[in-house]
C-alpha cells in the first residue's frame, strides 16, 4: 500500500516547539499524510504511535558534533554519547540513522563522507534547509545517491501550519512500523517538498525564548531576526509571482 510520510517534525517536548500530538495528527490528516516522525531535539518521542488514524513514527533528533543525527523508530530514552556509540545504538535497537539537512550550513562535502558507514540514510529534502543554503537540498539528494545512502524527507515542522512541507511515499506491504522502515530501507520512495515560510522559524524561535525565560535582551535580538525573516518571506512571494 502506498503511504505518504513527514519524516521529520517536532511536538512541544522540543524547547521550540509548541504542538501536541493530536495537533500534529490533525494537521497530518488535512495535509493528507498517513504518519509522521516526531523527532523533537534531543528527547526521544514514546507517546502513542497512532492518533486520529495518523501513524506517529517514534524518533528522535540528536544535537552532535557533526550537525543532527535522526534516530528514526527509536522508542527507548536514549542521550547522545559519541557519535560511534550513539549511531550504533541507534541500529541496535532496531532504528534508522539518517543525517538531517546536511547542508543546510553550507558544510563541505569532504567532511561528510567519514561519516557515511554511520548513517543508514541521509534527509535529502527539509522544509527549512534552503532558506539558509539555497542548494542544501539539491546537495543531500546528490550526496546520498553517490553513497547510497536512502533518501528521506521531512518538513522540519515546528508549527502546524509547516507539516508536509517535506515528504516521501512508499510502497509498504502495510501500515505498520516495521513495514514502513522496511520500505524505507528499499530506498525507492518518491520525494516531494515545498520551502517553508521563514517567519515560521522565528516563531518557533519566540516560543524556545519564552520556554526557556530569556533575558530581554535577547528578545530584541529576535525582533531584528523577524524582521529579516518576513523580508526573507516578501523577497519568496515576489519571485514566486515574476
């Protein structure tokens, strides 16, 4: 059966994240979306894996010194040691390692490829990758194919309104978990995405400052960031129109 798969979102368990689970599986429903994986920042998702008839794929994203690592159908708490512990582990309890927006840094490809016995797949579409990089995501998608690494996709989400804006369709013997990472590891799924609004990223940027009580002055910090975000908006919408 054919499911199409945000894999790759954040719940309110991430220090910028604001969404429930049953907020996200209603925006999943409207997107369209069978599942999504919630991989909030360094806390690995163990709610429920179906709400609302929308699968939620347990995951997790790790801050590493190598940029964000997703350990993707993780269910056990786990924290980042090493990367060589971390990605092992990852496998071992039966996950997937799959290197998110790589390039979104702009990050030169030489310092990737010792990386790649590491990785099970890398994200080869992210919904906020190339506001940063415009090319981040032609990047991934080259990279992965040149070291057979499988494709995945993930709108980055942060706020409802950003779900779907990454994903990728397979063919699954069923709806379950172990099938979808089954087809997942065929690597021959169909990517699709949209870049998302970077307004949307200072949102969620307001809400990691008023979880985390920021001192005023990083508030006016984030103002000018906005700023630059909804210019960043404008400049989109106007070529989109030419």
């Amino acid at each position: 059966m054919r499911l199409t798969l945000d894999l790759h979102l954040h719940s309110q368990a991430s220090p910028d994240g604001r969404m429930t689970v049953e907020e996200i599986a209603a925006a999943a429903r409207a997107r369209g979306l069978h599942g999504v994986a919630v991989c909030d920042h360094d806390v690995v998702y163990t709610g429920p894996t179906e709400v609302d008839g929308v699968l939620l794929i347990p995951g997790v994203e790790f801050s590493t010194e190598h940029g964000h690592l997703l350990g993707l159908f993780v269910r056990q708490p786990m924290v980042y040691t090493t990367w060589e512990e971390t990605t092992q582990a990852v496998r071992r309890l039966g996950g997937l390692t799959v290197l998110a927006h790589p390039f979104q840094h702009r990050k030169e490809e030489g310092k990737l490829v010792p990386l790649v016995p590491y990785l099970d797949g890398m994200e080869t579409w992210n919904g906020r990758a190339n506001r940063k990089n415009p090319q981040a995501n032609a990047q991934a998608a080259a990279f992965a194919k040149d070291y057979g690494l499988i494709p995945t996709a993930g709108s980055d989400a942060h706020l409802a309104q950003e779900i779907g804006n990454g994903t990728i369709t397979v063919e699954a013997a069923d709806r379950t978990l172990p099938a979808i990472r089954t087809a997942l590891l065929d690597g021959k799924g169909w990517i699709t995405g949209e870049e998302g609004s970077s307004l949307c990223v200072a949102r969620s940027q307001y809400t990691k400052l008023k979880k985390t009580h920021a001192p005023p002055l990083r508030y006016g910090r984030w103002a000018a960031f906005a700023l630059k975000c909804a210019w960043e908006d404008l400049r989109r919408t106007r070529r989109k129109g030419e």
